[in-house]
C-alpha cells in the first residue's frame, strides 16, 4: 500500500528532474535519482514535443520545467495539501481527466491533484500535447512503482471511471455535460485573464506584464488577454513594455497570426493600435484573437471593480498592483486552483 508521503517523495523527485531543463544547457544533477536512464531521454521528448507541436517552443519548454521544477518541492507540496484531509486508505476509484493541449503540461496538476489524493488517473491526452506526460510519467513509475497500476494515458474514448475533470472551450463545454453530466465533475470552459492599469506602473512593472501576456503567446487561460487603462491613457507608456517581447515577431507561427488578424481589422476599417508585432483593440470581450489584446478604458476603479465582480466566470486572474503581480501570471501557487474551484476538495468528497 502506497502512503502519502511515498506519492508526496515521488512528486518531489520529479521536480528535482524537471528542475535540470529549466535552461537552454541542461545541468545534470548527480543527486537526481535514475538521470542515467532520463537525462538523455528528456532531452530527445523537449525536441520530439517542440516538433510536434510548434506553439512549445524551446523557451516555453524551458519555462515550463523550471515552473514545475520549483513547485514539487518538499514544503510547497506539504504546505499545500496541510488543510486537507487525505486518508491513507487506498481507493479503488477511477478519476478520468481530459486534458487541454494549448500550453505544455497543462494537464499536470489535475493528474496530480487525482494522484496525491490516492485515486487512479485515466487520462485522455490532447493531439496538442501527447509527448510530455506519458514520458514524465515514466519517470514517476521508475521513482515509485506503486504508481504503475494508478496511472493510464490514453488518445481514445475514455471508459471505465467514477468521476471526471474536464478542460476546454465554451463549446466542447457543453459536450462535456451531456456526455458526463451523470458522474461526479469538474467542468471547465474558456476564461481569461485581465490587467488593470494604472498608469502609475514602472517600467519594470510594464515589462512584467509583457511576460503576462506573450508568454506561451498568450494561449493559456492565464495570460493576460485584456487590459483595463485610464481614459486619456498614455500608450508610450504600455508600448514601452512590450518592447520587451520584440522578438515574438520571429515565431512564424505567432506572426502568420499577426499578419491575417491585422488585415481582417484593416479590411473591417476596424481601428487599431499596432507596434508591427502586437494589436490593441477596444472591445468589450475577454477572449482575443493571437497577437490581440483587447482593451478598454474606464474614470474609476471602484465602478470598473463592480462591473469586474459581475462577470468573475469569465476571468481566471486578475493582474494588477492590488491583485496578483505584474508577470506573476504564469507562475501560480499550487493552491491557485483553475476556475477557482478547489480540485483536492472535490476528489476528497467523493
């Protein structure tokens, strides 16, 4: 029987791995348990992922193992799960997760939320993202063999379970009730992330909040997709930052999206602001186009914060000088649950 603190021991040796790939020369760790059977390996998944899907690339990689790699540490880990009850007990339970693709390892702290919990994963992989897990989950059965009959991955029908969490858009939302309405769930649909702007911000600040909304190119939940700025805002001031971020321009990918966005709004006569490698829209969605940022301005905070809290199921975070700080976004706490709903509680409920 597997205890808590062997899945906890587990989980931290995985970061202690994930932690080598954090930079553009990988630092083997001598201390790192099973290095030489992985360590070579890894490196061959980070290029067969960046391959496969040309959104992952080397530098987001890279971002996303240090990200992980400093949170599966001992304290983190210990600290996070402190306020729940966890039952040494094994269960028998099936918890299916299917999985986003739209950044890398998006999926993870769902698996591992099921995982710590003591339940089994079966997990539906995106055709976005099938490298990365399967192969970390290698690792983590090699570091503890009792997760070998917890953990099935899966790109087909998923069958055979007790409860389900599920990711995706407004739209596959709505398969996502029908199909799974009758079991226990968690389901999630779009949101976004917004940055309130003051005008008061330091350059420093500014740059920051370039790495909020350019990082992953602005694909995941919590990248900032709109901006909230005074009336009679001072762009120099917002432009200066984003400076920062030039160099996206030389993503093919990013800048095909660039290209037919700013055409489609030109065409539109649709008016714009454009540095040559990012838009400015006003537009009262949440949900912008790659290379798009939508904005709008507001003359009072305590106004723009009532309308905020009347749409809080379209916002995953907010990004401000009272709120999370500026380039803070992709680097949540464990406890930073999507949606804000607590996932550990869900599963220790059923």
């Amino acid at each position: 029987m597997m205890q808590l603190q062997q899945r906890i021991n587990a989980f931290v040796q995985l970061g202690m791995f994930l932690s080598q790939f954090a930079e553009e020369t990988p630092l083997k760790n001598p201390s790192v348990l099973y290095n030489d059977v992985f360590f070579a390996e890894m490196q061959d998944v980070l290029q067969l992922a960046k391959i496969k899907n040309m959104w992952f690339t080397v530098d987001n990689l890279q971002y996303t193992c240090k990200n992980w790699g400093n949170a599966l540490s001992v304290s983190n880990i210990e600290n996070w799960l402190s306020v729940y009850k966890i039952s040494e007990i094994p269960s028998e339970k099936r918890v299916a997760i299917v999985m986003a693709g739209n950044i890398p390892l998006v999926g993870f702290h769902d698996f591992m939320c099921v995982l710590l919990s003591g339940y089994s994963v079966l997990g539906k992989l995106s055709s976005n993202d099938t490298i990365l897990l399967p192969f970390l989950t290698k690792y983590l059965m090699t570091v503890e063999p009792l997760f070998e009959s917890k953990i099935e991955l899966t790109t087909e029908k998923l069958e055979d379970f007790d409860a389900v969490i599920a990711t995706g858009s407004d739209n596959t939302a709505l398969y996502f009730k029908h199909y799974f309405g009758k079991y226990p769930n968690i389901i999630r649909k779009n949101r976004n992330s917004i940055a309130i702007i003051t005008g008061k911000e330091t350059p420093q600040q500014m740059e920051a909040l370039a790495d909020d909304i350019f990082r992953y190119f602005g694909l995941g939940c919590r990248n900032v997709s709109k901006i909230y700025v005074p009336k009679d805002y001072k762009w120099d001031h917002f432009f200066n930052g984003m400076f920062a971020w030039k160099d996206v321009i030389n993503n093919h990918k990013y800048i095909n999206n660039y290209d037919y966005n700013k055409a489609v709004y030109l065409m539109s006569l649709v008016k714009l602001l454009d540095n040559e490698f990012m838009i400015l829209k006003e537009d009262t969605g949440f949900s912008s186009p790659i290379s798009v940022v939508f904005y709008e301005t507001y003359s009072n905070l305590n106004e723009l914060t009532k309308t905020l809290n009347s749409v809080t199921e379209k916002i995953q975070c907010i990004i401000s000088q009272k709120h999370i700080p500026f380039g803070d976004a992709q680097e949540p706490n464990l406890s930073d649950y999507a949606d804000g709903v607590d996932t550990m509680e869900f599963l220790l409920s059923l």
